[in-house]
C-alpha cells in the first residue's frame, strides 16, 4: 500500500546520496579513461586535420559553455528596458542625460541601415 500524501518518507537512500551503481560506473570510467589517456592522445595525433578538429570541437562542450547568438534588436530590447528601469527611478537631470542617449542610439542605428542599404 502507497504512503498517504504528505506523508514523510522513510527508508531508502538519504536525499543526494549518489546511486551505487552510478558512483561504481563513474569510478570505472576514470580509471579507464586516466589509463588510456597516451593511447587516446597518440590517436588524436594520428587523425586527419578535419578529424581532429571535429574530435577537439566535440571534446570542448565538456568544458566551456556554448555561447548564445544575441541579435541586434534583442540587444537594444534589453538595453531600452534596462534604460526604462532607470527612468522610473532617476533625477530628471539624469532622464534628459538617458533620453539623449537613446535618441543617438537611434540615429546610429538609422546610419547603420542605411549604409547597409
């Protein structure tokens, strides 16, 4: 028979406990991977140019993040509501200071179109 709801668990592995058979796995792999480290980087010697940047692209995922595309309009999304907040907040001196900086933003970004037109 199921627990009632609510209540408290009992018994089984405390919350964060790694699984055994996990942790086991985890430790076999090390090891097999620390002893196979010369054979593996003989191996990445032996790879064709493209192989081995394939190889070194895929080996990096494991230890820098990917970087998100940000584009030009959610770029100045985020900085006209990062200039909004301000707004609500500031001295008057400082929204003419905000409010003429947007204004430049805006004429930059004209420029920009239209020199790519």
């Amino acid at each position: 028979m199921a627990r009632p709801k609510g209540t408290p668990k009992t018994g089984g592995r405390a919350k964060g406990t790694p699984n055994k058979t996990t942790k086991e796995v985890k430790e076999w792999l090390n090891v097999l991977l620390d002893g196979g480290r010369g054979r593996f980087e003989q191996a990445l010697l032996n790879l064709s140019a493209e192989d081995y940047v394939k190889t070194y692209m895929g080996l990096l995922n494991y230890v820098a993040p990917k970087m998100q595309a940000v584009s030009l309009q959610a770029s100045l999304a985020a900085e006209y509501s990062n200039l909004e907040k301000l707004l609500d907040k500031a001295p008057d001196k400082v929204i003419d200071a905000i409010a003429d900086k947007i204004l430049e933003m805006q004429r930059r970004s004209k420029d920009e179109q239209q020199e790519l037109s």
